[in-house]
C-alpha cells in the first residue's frame, strides 16, 4: 500500500479546526456583551470610554487569532493527510487559541496587573510556537502534502520571528513593569525578523530533506 493511501485524509481534522477558531473568535467578545447588559443606563460613548481597555484587548486579539487562522490555513491548503502526531499537534495548537479568550478577559483585570500582562504575552506566543512545530513535522514529511505541493518556508519563518519577538516583549514587561501592554507594540518588528531569519531557516529545514533524499537514493544499491 503506497505511503499516500496508508494516512487518513486532512479535511476532516481542517474542517473542525475552523470551527474551533470560529467558536474561540466569537468567545471573545462575551465580556463586552457582559458589560453591556450589566451596565444599565449609559449612553454608547459613555460605554465605550468606560470599557476602552475591554474593546482593545478584544480588537487585538480578534486581530490575532484571525492572522493565526490564516496562517494555519496556508499551510493545510498544501497538506492533503496527516500522521496522529500532526493530530495531536492541531488539538494542541487548538487549545491555544481557545485558551486565548481566557487569557484576553485577564489582560483588562484588576488594572492590567504585571502577572496578566505576562498570561497574555505568553498565550499569544504559545500559538506561533505550536504552529512553527507543526510546519517542521510537516517539513518532516513530505509524503502529508499534496502531490505537486511544496511547504513554504517563509510560513515557518514568521512564526519563529514571532516567537522571539514576543519572547523579547515579555522580557520587556517583566523588566519594566509600567511599560505593560506597550511591550506589544514591539510585534510590528515581526515582519523584518522574518525576513531576516527566512534564508538561515530555509537552509536549516532544508538540511533534514537533503540528508533523505540522499538516503532514499542510496537504498537501491544496498539490495
């Protein structure tokens, strides 16, 4: 039985995938659904400016699981099966991201406090560090992508960038406590560090292939 053949179809594990961001992405707005109805009387620029903290927590967030979806889509529009640890890998990714509501209604609690501060850094961090895990155990095996297909390396590439970029916010505001959220503005850096880290990682994961294509084209000569 070819390799192919011997590994379940993707499209199920893709399609409940995007219902679980779909879910996670809607949880997000429940505080703000919660004040509303709690909040009585009050006219909506009075709401909003009470609740300026709660609206750009979820923006940002909102922003970010659907960056992350994106980015979780390219890289399965190129794969057509999967292996149980690629399973397991998503179902962790997809604790991320439900996670992440959890982590947004924390960042605007008891004054934006330094250990929320440090929950939600480390939670948005969390989801880039599982999917760079992902790409690398698809880069792995090349028989899980679509014949024809090949992986991008510069989807892994931005998700190391992130890593290390928030890594370097989260330094920044366990050092500077009062810089707090401020920290996040350093992710607009992302997009240079992956362009910077693109070729060095390209040739890293590139290595592994080499060294089997190598292999598979000696293993005819040792029968």
């Amino acid at each position: 039985m070819p390799v192919d053949d011997a590994r379940p179809s993707a499209e199920r594990m893709v399609f409940f995938t995007d219902a679980v961001v779909a879910i996670a992405m809607t949880l997000l707005i429940l505080p703000l659904m919660e004040s509303v109805s709690e909040g009585g009387e009050r006219s909506a620029a009075g709401w909003a400016a009470e609740h300026a903290d709660q609206l750009l927590a979820f923006l940002i967030s909102f922003a970010l699981v659907g960056t992350f979806w994106r980015w979780h889509h390219a890289l399965y529009e190129r794969v057509e099966r999967y292996t149980p640890a690629l399973m397991r890998l998503n179902f962790l990714w997809m604790l991320a991201i439900v996670w992440l509501p959890v982590a947004t209604a924390l960042s605007t609690a008891d004054g934006g406090d330094a250990s929320n501060v440090i929950v939600y850094v480390a939670s948005i961090a969390a989801i880039p560090f599982v999917s760079a895990i992902i790409h690398l155990h698809v880069l792995r095996h090349p028989a899980l992508v679509r014949e024809g297909m090949t992986i991008d390396h510069r989807g892994l590439a931005a998700n190391v960038s992130l890593v290390l970029v928030l890594g370097v916010a989260l330094a920044i505001a366990l050092l500077l406590p009062d810089v707090g959220y401020l920290a996040l503005l350093i992710t607009f850096a992302t997009r240079f560090v992956s362009m910077a880290l693109h070729r060095p990682i390209e040739r890293l994961a590139a290595g592994p292939a080499r060294a089997r294509g190598a292999a598979d084209g000696a293993a005819p000569d040792a029968g």
